[in-house]
C-alpha cells in the first residue's frame, strides 16, 4: 500500500473521530442549553409539553432565585458553599501533598496497599455513615456549622486526592530533588519551591477535582445544616414544591449555582488537562 493511501485513511480516520467527538459534545451540551433557555421562560411556558422553543423571555426565574420580590437571599448559602468547598480543598492540599509524596518520590513498604486503604475508604456509601456523623454531631453541638462540612468534606476528598497525587508527583525527576538536598534545601523548602512548581497542573487538577465534589455535594449539608449552615444545593432544593409550577426558577437557580464551578474549570482549564494527562505518555 502506498504512502499516499495510508495518509489518506489516517485522514478519514481522523476526520471520524473529530465528528464523533463534536456529537458527543453538542449532546453533552444539549441539557445545559435547554436548562440555561428555560430559565428564561416564564413558568407556565416552562412547563409546556412538548416544549415552546419560540416562549418569549423573561427574567422572572432569576427575580424570584435573588429574592426580589421578597423570598430569601441566595446570597448566605452561595457564601457557605464557597467557605466550605474553599478551605476544605486547601485543607485537602495541605494534607494530600506531604501523603503522596511520601507514597511516590520517596514510598514506604508496601505503599500499593496504602492506596489500596486509602481508596477504599470511599466504597463505604455515604447512607452508611449518615446516622453516626448527625449523632456525633449532635452530642458535639456541632449541627448547622459550617465547619462540620468542612471537615466533612475534607476528610471526604482526601482519598482521592492522595490517589490522584500520588501519580502526578510520581512524574518529578528524582534527580531534581537530589540536586535540591545536595545544595542543602530542607524537606519543606523541596516541596514548597522543588516539588510543588513541577506538579503544578496535576495539583490544579485535583483541586478542581475536590472543589467540584465539595461545591456539589447535597446529602450532608441536607442532613446537618438547617438556616445557618446551608449551602447552595440545599437552598436550591427549597424550589421545588408539591404544589404550583417552578421548572423556570429550578432551572435559573441551577444555572446559577453552577456558574462557580464552571469559571473555575474554565479559569484553570489549561492546568486541568495537563494534570489529567501528566504520566499518560512516557
């Protein structure tokens, strides 16, 4: 087979799978396109079947999310789901980094089946754990805090993200940190200024990662915050009712509640995929 075919099959190849990769992106995008065009209908053309894709638009949905014409504030939960989902993702960090350090650059024995320990910590489902965290909670007059989901979340992330970690940070030259201690730098000093720079992306990655988990969780902010404490999925939950139509402030209210974590991913989205992809190719 000449050179000439075989680039010209590569090219029909290629060309295959960009299509098939647009199709599955219009359709993962099709729901988040018909959420963000019903938030702008007014109820009752919202709740249409089939759909009115011609509805004129409004910003009621948005009027009555913002508490305008006189139902609560978003506002205290937006900022609790921010404080809970931004210090337990430092906390994360904080913790995560020293623990797949210790599990790559310089691993312990048997350090697979610290993995292994650390992983399935996540197979317990959360029900499970639901009664012992309020009861505990409870006694320690800890319910409707904001830093028991912090906590929470923390110790909730940390798995995965010594998991994720522990393969980027494998990815840094040993060479690099010998060179580092030869000149006399400290432990701290290695992963502050050596280590941490290096792995920047795949830590931007688990961090999104952890913050997104964190943004969206729902069961133990439903569980354990009342007023005080609650956080934006708990507020968002608050629209839908047994009586009356509210499709088009659901459908505003998660538009809203999702734009955080789409800037984020957006704002780091380069860092993103090179920490998804670090150690992919030798």
């Amino acid at each position: 087979m000449s050179s000439i075919a075989v680039r010209a099959r590569a090219r029909r190849k290629g060309s295959g799978l960009g299509l098939v990769a647009w199709l599955l992106g219009i359709v993962f995008f099709l729901p988040i396109a018909w959420m963000a065009l019903t938030s702008f209908h007014s109820e009752t053309d919202a709740a249409t079947n089939p759909p009115s894709f011609g509805a004129a638009l409004t910003l009621d949905g948005y009027r009555e999310f913002f508490g305008t014409g006189g139902g609560a504030s978003p506002w205290p939960a937006l900022v609790n789901s921010l404080v809970a989902s931004v210090a337990s993702t430092l906390f994360v960090l904080l913790l995560a980094f020293p623990a797949a350090y210790a599990l790559s650059i310089r691993p312990v024995k048997k350090w697979t089946d610290v993995l292994f320990f650390f992983l399935s910590t996540k197979m317990l489902p959360v029900v499970a754990g639901l009664l012992p965290i309020y009861l505990f909670a409870k006694n320690a007059g800890m319910l409707d805090n904001i830093w028991l989901l912090v906590i929470l979340y923390t110790s909730m992330n940390l798995p995965i993200a010594v998991w994720m970690m522990q393969s980027f940070l494998a990815e840094v030259p040993v060479a690099v940190i010998e060179a580092a201690q030869i000149d006399g730098a400290r432990l701290p000093t290695i992963l502050a200024r050596v280590v941490a720079p290096i792995a920047l992306p795949g830590i931007a990655a688990t961090s999104l990662i952890c913050f997104i988990f964190s943004w969206n969780e729902l069961l133990f902010a439903r569980v354990l915050t009342g007023v005080v404490a609650e956080t934006a999925p708990v507020f968002l939950t608050g629209f839908i009712t047994s009586q009356g139509l509210f499709l088009a402030k659901v459908c505003a209210a998660s538009l809203v509640v999702s734009l955080p974590v789409l800037a984020a991913g957006f704002a780091a989205q380069d860092k993103l995929v090179q920490g998804l992809s670090l150690g992919a190719v030798k």
